[in-house]
C-alpha cells in the first residue's frame, strides 16, 4: 500500500470527525475496500456492526 498524505479538506473532515467522536460520541466510518474515512453518523446498522467485526484479523 503506497503512502498518501491527506489533502486539506479530507484533513479538516477527519479531525472534525475525531472531535465529535471525542464530544458527542458519533461513529467514525471508514470504506471497508480500503479503510479511507468514509464520513460520521449518529447511528450505525446492525450490519455495518458486523462487518466491522469481520474485518479484523483474527490469529488466535
């Protein structure tokens, strides 16, 4: 995977995200293809619940 940097206004959306994480307790999404930030929502669905799960590697 090749590095890039976040340009200004993907920058500012992820740090807003972040703050209302740590403030008012929103969920961060990310794109399952390739972990980008995908945005915020009050709300999250039983599915994106599970997905998540899934895609954390499990060696154990």
């Amino acid at each position: 995977m090749d590095f890039r940097p976040l340009n200004d206004t993907e920058r500012r959306q992820l740090i807003g995200a972040l703050r209302g994480n740590a403030e008012k307790n929103t969920a961060i999404l990310l794109d399952r293809r390739d972990t980008s930030f995908a945005g915020t929502t009050e709300e999250i669905t039983d599915d994106e619940v599970i997905s998540a799960i899934k895609s954390v590697p499990c060696h154990y």
